[in-house]
C-alpha cells in the first residue's frame, strides 16, 4: 500500500480515517499479499499511552471484525519486552502454517498466565502494542504502523490513565521502554504514521515508504529523529 497522494502526485495528503475513509484504509490492508501463512499481519506499534488499542480496535472492526491481539497479553511483568520467543511459539509459528494459534493472556493484577485463548488465522489479524515492529516481528509483517505522538505527550497520558495506583510500575516502564527503543527502533521501519486528530485520523506516509539517500534507520523512535 503506497502513501496517499494530492491530485498533483508531489505531495502526500492526510487519510482522514474516521466514518468511510476507514472502510477504504481497511480495504487497502485486505488487498495486501500474506505476509504470514494466510494471515496479513498488521502491526501497531508507539510509545505506552499513545492510542494503539483504540486505534487497533477501531480498524479491526473496519476490517470485519478482525482479530486482535494485544501484547499486554504476551509481556509479563519479568518479562516486559523478552517475549518474542514466546511470542513465535504461541503465535507467529501456528499462523504461519494456517493453523489457530492458541496463547495465554498474562493478567497483570494476578500476575499469572490464563488458560489458553484461541487466534484464528484471519485474512487480516492486527497485532498491538509497544514493540509490535520489533526487528524479529518485520519479516512477518504485511504492514507498520506507528502511532505519532512524542513520547513525553504518550507517558503523560498513560499515567493519566492508569492513576496513582500504577506509579510505581510506570517509572519502571519508562526505562524499559526507551532502553528497548533505543536498541531495537520501530519508528524508522513504520509504512505508515497514524495520528489523532479532533475528528478521528489521520494517517501519512512512514519512514519506511519513501527512505531519503540520508536517512538512518538507526534513528530513535520520536518524531524529530527521523523526517
């Protein structure tokens, strides 16, 4: 799926992606090629707090009710960002031989997995959360979409949200996640740029469509980092 063009051809224009302009967002995923066994796997990654699972559920029910899987259910608090091979176990490997995937969600008040939850392989499944463009996930991928909100404006946000109680967690997450950013950026590697407006969405193209002759995809994950 290329970016989304002015009648001129020169300059990308925003996918506004509330009311139909998601249905067409939506029908552009499903034209992909597998990327995954049968599956188009989507992923959306971005800072905690930056919008991804209402984002991800929003597209998922303009896809037809698109499975959705949510790396809350893969991390764990030992293990907030070593989950890929867990990950590849449960998920990736069954998708990729058209088989159900079945894993177990992490409940983070228990702080225990559950019994098993099954993951159809779908025409199109969405994958959510910080992490969900890791390198070891890319190859798998049939696009990358990154949330656009500068981290700071994110955590501030996912404070908000999850109160007093989970101060403490939060300042661990902090850490984790720039160290994991900083060794293993999405941004860079993004298709497409999702951001929030007052009236939905808007999505443009990412890093990855159009790589300038200097551009390092080493770069961070925040928005002045790579242009």
């Amino acid at each position: 799926m290329g970016p989304y063009y002015t009648v001129s051809g020169k300059h990308p224009t925003p996918h506004h992606t509330s009311g139909i302009a998601i249905h067409d967002l939506a029908a552009r995923l499903r034209a992909l090629p597998p990327s995954l066994g049968p599956v188009r796997l989507i992923a959306v990654d971005g800072h905690a707090g930056s919008g991804k699972s209402t984002f991800a559920g929003r597209l998922a029910a303009a896809l037809g009710g698109a499975p959705v899987l949510h790396l809350d259910d893969i991390a764990s608090h030992e293990r907030l960002f070593d989950w890929t091979e867990r990950l590849t176990a449960q998920v990736i490997g069954p998708l990729a031989r058209g088989e159900s995937a079945r894993y177990t969600p992490y409940d983070w008040h228990a702080r225990a997995f559950g019994p098993p939850r099954p993951l159809p392989p779908a025409p199109v499944v969405v994958i959510e959360g910080v992490g969900a463009g890791r390198r070891a996930l890319r190859p798998h991928l049939a696009r990358l979409l990154w949330m656009e909100l500068p981290r700071e404006e994110a955590w501030a946000r996912g404070r908000m949200r999850d109160g007093e109680a989970q101060r403490e967690f939060w300042s661990g997450w902090v850490e984790a996640e720039h160290a994991h950013f900083a060794a293993d950026p999405s941004r860079p590697h993004a298709d497409l740029l999702v951001r929030q407006t007052p009236v939905g969405y808007e999505v443009l193209p990412g890093p990855a469509s159009a790589p300038g002759p200097d551009q390092n995809v080493t770069h961070g994950d925040d928005p002045s980092a790579v242009r």
